[in-house]
C-alpha cells in the first residue's frame, strides 16, 4: 500500500495513477471528502485527512509501503513564510508517528539557493524531512509546463502571452507534471537508503518563445511572446491581490539570473518525455474556446 498526497492535484494524482497501473494498492489522502469518488472507482482506499491536523495525517500515513507527501502551493507566503513552516511541522510530526517505510518528497529546482524567493519554503521542507529515521528522497522538479495555463486565453483571444521570465529567448529547466507524477511514482517502487535529492527536468530546456510557438502550432494561428516590464511586477501583482509579492518576484529573479538552476545545469537530472508543445496541446484542449 502507498499513501498518495494531493491526489486531487495534477503531481498527486499522477503519482497515484501510475502506481494504480503498475498494479499497487494505493491510498489516497484528500482534504475534501467531495472528490472521493473518482480514486475511489479506481479501487484506491480513501483517507481524509487535512495538512493542519497531525491525527488525521498519522493515520493516513500508517502502515504503508511508502508515502509521496507534498506541500500545498502558497503563492503568497506571510513574511517568513508562517504558514509552510506551520504545515511542515504537522506534516514530521506525523510522518515521525506513522514511520512509512520510505517517503518520496515533492521539492522544487532552487530549493537549495541560499537568496530569499519564495522557493526557500520547499528548502525548508527539506531540511525539516532530511534528518528523519526513515528514506527519504527529495524530487527536485523544474519550472511546471503548466503554468503556461494561465497564458491560454491570451494566447487565443490577442496572439500574444505575457512573460515573467526574460529573455525571451533564453531556455529555462521546465518538466510536465505528469512526468513529475511518473517519477515520484518510479522513486517509491524503487529500493530506498537514507537521504536522496532527485533532479527532474523535461526532455529539453524552453524558452518563452518556445511556449508562444507551442501555443501557435496548438492553435493554428500567430501567437508570440511579450515581455512584462521588471519594473511593473510589484503593481501587477498587488493589483492580482497580493499582499507579499516580493518573494515570487525573487524567485522570477533567480530564473532568469539564473541561480535558480540545477546542479552544473541539469547534467546529472533525470529527464522527462512529454515535450512543450504537448504540454501546451493538452492546456489547450482542456480549455476550449467558449470556456474563456
């Protein structure tokens, strides 16, 4: 039996997926007792269990083969990052309680830069998990493919998506989630000793320019990359609600100075199949045209 965080997420739910089709009984841990349904008629065991509730999280926890844990995404961390430290906390708390017999980690690429960004909050999960009396690996994704979701409605209605990361003809480490999913999955069926911190990037590194090609070839029509001024992100942001943006701002900073990177470049990351241009197809089709 393997436990499986965030299953209702895109990571958690391929992780899970892959382990169903590799004949594994697997339990998923869901916050909301709505999405059952569909792991369930995959023949999953369901536990429910919230990251803030170190009872719940121990039983889910119990009496696996291994465990993939992950933290919910904060975008807009309090000054010090309250909140992750708050989860993380709960989350040792259990894992120490319920001693799975290994634990694959969802990390980031950057979680070893020692600058302030919004990425030092999976470095401190790292640091609180790495000393634990059980196996444990880290698996350090790239930037998500995904996150070009939220350039679909530009890329169709003006032909255009903005872009944080600059220049726009610079490549940057990027992965599928889906491949993130498949490898977290590989790293629990695999035998595990001590502490391990797994690289995961995509079959090739991509540049902004490369996103707005994918989006042209999925759409079949012009789209192009724009630059979002450096000296416009803090109102952009606090106008998208933000109250903290300096950590994301930093954390653009380190990807495009580029010390937010992978270890002598990824030369030693393991990488994933699924390339930008079918990543970008299947945002596209998961939003068709008349939904916006």
């Amino acid at each position: 039996m393997f436990a499986v965080t965030g299953a209702t997420g895109k990571v958690g739910g391929a992780v899970a997926r892959a382990l169903r089709d590799a004949g594994k009984a697997v339990r998923v841990v869901i916050r909301d007792p709505g999405k059952v349904e569909a792991w369930a008629a995959r023949g999953c065991e369901i536990a429910v269990a919230d990251i803030h509730d170190t009872v719940s999280l121990t039983s889910a926890f119990a009496s696996v083969e291994g465990a993939f844990v992950m933290l919910p995404p904060l975008f807009d961390p309090s000054p010090g990052f309250p909140e992750a430290r708050k989860m993380i906390t709960t989350l040792r708390s259990a894992l120490l309680a319920a001693k799975p017999a290994k634990i694959v980690v969802l990390s980031t690429i950057g979680a070893d830069a020692v600058q302030p960004n919004l990425l030092n909050q999976l470095k401190l999960l790292e640091e609180a998990l790495a000393d634990m009396p059980i196996p444990v690996s880290f698996l350090r994704a790239a930037w998500f493919m995904e996150n070009a979701v939220w350039d679909v409605a530009p890329a169709r209605a003006d032909g255009t998506i903005p872009s944080y990361l600059q220049p726009l003809d610079q490549s940057f480490p990027m992965v599928s989630s889906e491949d993130v999913g498949c490898c977290a999955a590989e790293l629990l069926l695999e035998t595990l000793r001590g502490y391990r911190v797994v690289e995961l990037e995509g079959p090739r590194r991509v540049s902004p320019n490369d996103i707005a090609a994918a989006f042209a070839k999925s759409l079949g029509q012009n789209v192009k990359a724009s630059l979002v001024a450096r000296d416009t992100w803090e109102t952009l942001f606090r106008d998208q609600g933000m109250q903290n943006p300096a950590p994301r701002i930093q954390m653009l900073d380190g990807f495009n100075a580029g010390w937010i990177d992978f270890v002598q470049h990824g030369a030693g990351a393991r990488k994933g199949t699924i390339t930008i241009d079918q990543a970008i197809a299947t945002l596209v089709r998961g939003m068709p045209a008349d939904a916006g």
